[in-house]
C-alpha cells in the first residue's frame, strides 16, 4: 500500500493557505475538517494515532461557523504527540499503564494554542514513552512510515510525522530529546524543529530527561513552524510573510550571499548514498545561492556530548517521570507502569535508569561534559565565523519495521538508535537549536532530510535561514 495526498484540495494546505480560504469564504470551518477526517482512516491504519474525538472536532467547527472569532490558528487542527496533556484525553505515553489516565488540564504549551483557536482532537502515537528511534511500540502498535507501510516512520514522534505527512492535520506538537522531532520530520519528508532548551514551557509533559526534553512543533511549511514557534514561546506571532519565489543568477548575488555556513566533515562520513547524493545537491543549491561553506569541526564537542547524553536521560527519567505523575494527581506507580512496558528495548533503558538513578557522581561528571560541549560547540561555530551548521539530519533513509537493534548501512549492521541519532543527538545533549527541512528524495523514492543548527538563543535567526533554504530547495 502506498499513499497518496491530493495536491489540490484542503489536505495539502498548509496553516496560512487554510486561514486565507476560511477568512475569504472559499470553504467553511466544517468543510474543511470534513475534508481532512477523510485522512483518518489511513493515518490509523498506519498506526499514527492513539486516541481521536472527530465528533468533538465537529462541534468546533459548527461553532465557529456561526460566530466571527479569529485568532492565528482558529479553525486550524492540530495534533499533540501523547506525551503532551491534553485535558480530556489520556495522557498514554503509548504504554499500557497510562492508557485510562484521563487528565483534568491542558499543558501550558497546549493552553497557548488552544487561546489561539487551535482545534485539539487527535492525540499521536510514539515511541513507547519516548524511549526510541523507530515508534515500533510494542505496546500501542508500530508507526508505518507513510509512503510504504513496511518501513518504521522514525521516532521517538512517528506519529505526529504521519499525521501530517498524510494530510490529517497541517501541524503537530510533538517533543524532541535528541531528535525526536526532527528524525522523524525527515524521514517522511516534512518538517521538524528542536528550539533552544527552555524556550517553551515543559509542564505537562510526559518526561525523559528535563535536561534535555523540549516541545518540537512539526509542521509542512517552515513558515507554519515560525508561526507555532511564536505561539508556544508566548511571543505575537508577525503577520504572514510573503512567499518567497527566488532566482539565482550567475552574473549577481544571491539570496544566501555574505552568509557563511559551516559543513562538519563529521557528518558527511559513512552516509547512505541517496543521502550522500541528496545532500550534496543541496550544497551545491546553497553554494549557487551565494553561500560560503566553511569546514567546522565540532569533533571535540560531539565527543564530550555522546559521553554524556546517555547519563543525563538515564539518571534523570525516573524522578522526572514520578514528579510528573505527582503533579497531575497520581495515577499508576513506576512498578505499575514498569510492568506494563511492551517493547523489549524500552524494558531495557529502564532497567538501565534503575541503575543510573543511584549513579550521582556520574551524572555530575555528565553535567560538566555536557557544559563543556556547548562551550566547544558554540565557540567552533565563533571561530569559523558561521552563522548556522548544515548537515543531513540522518545519515540514512527510513528502515524497515522491526530493524530496532540494527539497521542496514553500506553493506553492514549498525545500531539503529545510535545511527539514526548520529547527527541530531548533538543539540538534543547541549539545548541548541535545529531544523529539519525535505531537501529532496532518494532514487527510491524517500524524502531526506537537511539540518540546520546553531548555538542557543539563535531560533528567530536559525527559523528564517530555514525559511530562505527551503525555497531553495523547493526550486531545485
């Protein structure tokens, strides 16, 4: 089974051309979402989805049909990833032992868009409680990837990815830890953002690690990320910009001209050809635009960062998750919910966060790694001069459904997690930000992601190179 999204109706709207053609009357608010349940059958049948309340949806739809209310997202549906409170909803985390845990309060971050019009009725399946690279949960069921279902979507957020690849909804709120947000986003040909660390509220949010942990909007269009980024940073989000429809010429500057990119060797080792072809194609775009790209060399801030990621999430997650269970009100035990894990490789990091919860000398000593590699990140990035990193955002295309130890790579089995995170993990550890934009598709068929990334506090910078970059390569 492959699907396929008509190109000319409201599933391939993004949130900007569905608030022009509500505002003009082109279609109703019910219409509109009529068109868009059509979707939710196949993204089920994919597994994309926990818990859904069309009937709810419909209500909202009515009512603003009879009311004049507008607001940056009214009328727009959006997804939360199952680890985000919704009030109404179970918070699952896609393990059994949350599965009838109805809670009582939005998330802050969900109460931003909901006051900005945002009809919140579908909840997104996930990795099992966030633990994993592949959303093959073993407990809620495993996310195919939307254009053959015997691939994994990417994790932890494959949900949300689907959700929208499929035209279900135009954006999603789903998390990021090391990549959550954007692995997926790339692997199904969307696109994902990891803001800097603490940008965005965190409570009421199912955790890993609170060192690492963010809310990570997903979304078809840069310009919708720009829009939810403002939103959720309590910020008011600018007016519309213009589309960007850009020429490049070689007698004069082009869009990028001045601006210097860094391109780390590190990650243009041992990449699977589609994406090795892809990406640099997509050099030679930004090269043709009028960048300069500059070799950076962030080794030594991605050897101390991989020393420490581990440690921080594992010594974190079992007194974040119980404080997060107190703040809601109870619920299940961690033996309750330990008992309950479906998937093998989530019973393992566990046992492992048994173990690390005691280790206090180890995480402080991951602690000072992980401040040591921002300094060596941010004052790489300094000392070339560049204004953002690019990079494929994973080193190889979507995997089979079940490859969740190993995954194949030129000729040979890799660890799945490790690989997929390869790129990403580095802003997940330190709490910079990144982008994950489609740069194109493999001979096969599969999208493939581009990264940019860049030292903390740089989002509204980082989120309009993006927008630039991603009209470049739309035009290729």
């Amino acid at each position: 089974m492959t699907l396929t999204t008509d190109l000319s109706g409201p599933c391939s709207w993004d949130i900007r051309t569905t608030r022009e053609a509500l505002a003009a009357g082109r279609i109703s608010h019910v219409e509109h979402l009529d068109a868009l349940l059509e979707r939710l059958p196949p993204a089920q049948r994919l597994g994309a989805v926990i818990s859904a309340d069309p009937e709810l949806a419909r209500a909202f739809a009515h009512a603003l049909d009879r009311r004049e209310t507008w607001g940056p997202l009214t009328g727009i549906p959006v997804a939360v990833e199952d680890i985000v409170d919704v009030a109404g909803f179970p918070t699952t985390g896609g393990t059994r032992a949350l599965e009838d845990q109805v809670v009582g309060r939005d998330a802050p971050a969900v109460r931003r868009l909901r006051e900005a019009g945002a009809i919140l009725f579908l909840k997104t399946n996930l990795h099992e409680l966030s633990f994993g690279t592949t959303s093959n949960n073993g407990s809620s069921g495993p996310v195919h990837h939307p254009l053959d279902p015997a691939l994994a979507a990417g994790g932890s957020s494959g949900g949300s990815a689907v959700a929208v690849a499929v035209g279900l909804v135009p954006a999603a709120v789903a998390a990021d830890t090391g990549g959550s947000s954007r692995i997926p986003a790339a692997l199904c040909g969307i696109v994902g953002f990891r803001p800097t660390l603490g940008r965005y509220p965190s409570s009421g949010v199912l955790p890993i690690a609170h060192s690492r942990d963010t809310i990570g909007p997903m979304a078809r269009t840069v310009d919708d990320v720009v829009l939810l980024d403002a939103l959720l940073a309590g910020e008011r989000p600018s007016g519309p910009p213009r589309a960007r429809h850009l020429e490049v010429h070689d007698e004069g500057p082009g869009p990028l001209h001045g601006l210097r990119l860094g391109v780390p060797e590190l990650f243009l080792r041992d990449l699977e050809p589609g994406v090795d072809s892809v990406f640099g194609a997509a050099l030679r775009a930004l090269e043709a635009a009028g960048a300069e790209l500059v070799e950076v060399d962030i080794s030594p801030a991605q050897d101390h960062a991989a020393a420490a990621g581990m440690a921080v999430a594992l010594h974190e997650f079992l007194p974040d998750l119980e404080a997060y269970l107190a703040d809601r009100g109870g619920g299940p035990s961690l033996e309750q919910i330990r008992r309950g894990i479906g998937s093998p490789d989530v019973r393992r990091i566990w046992e492992l966060a048994e173990v690390f919860r005691a280790a206090d000398d180890e995480y402080r000593a991951a602690q000072q790694a992980r401040r040591l590699a921002l300094r060596l990140y941010s004052g790489a990035l300094e000392a070339r001069g560049v204004t953002a990193v690019v990079q494929p955002t994973c080193p190889v295309t979507a995997r089979p459904l079940g490859d969740d130890q190993t995954v194949e790579l030129n000729g040979r089995r890799v660890p799945t997690s490790e690989t997929f995170t390869r790129h990403s993990g580095l802003a997940g550890i330190i709490g910079t930000p990144g982008i994950s934009l489609p740069a194109g598709r493999t001979a096969e068929g599969l999208p493939v992601g581009l990264e940019l990334a860049a030292g903390p506090g740089s989002d509204a910078v980082l989120l309009d190179l993006a927008r630039t970059v991603e009209a470049l390569l739309r035009e290729q």
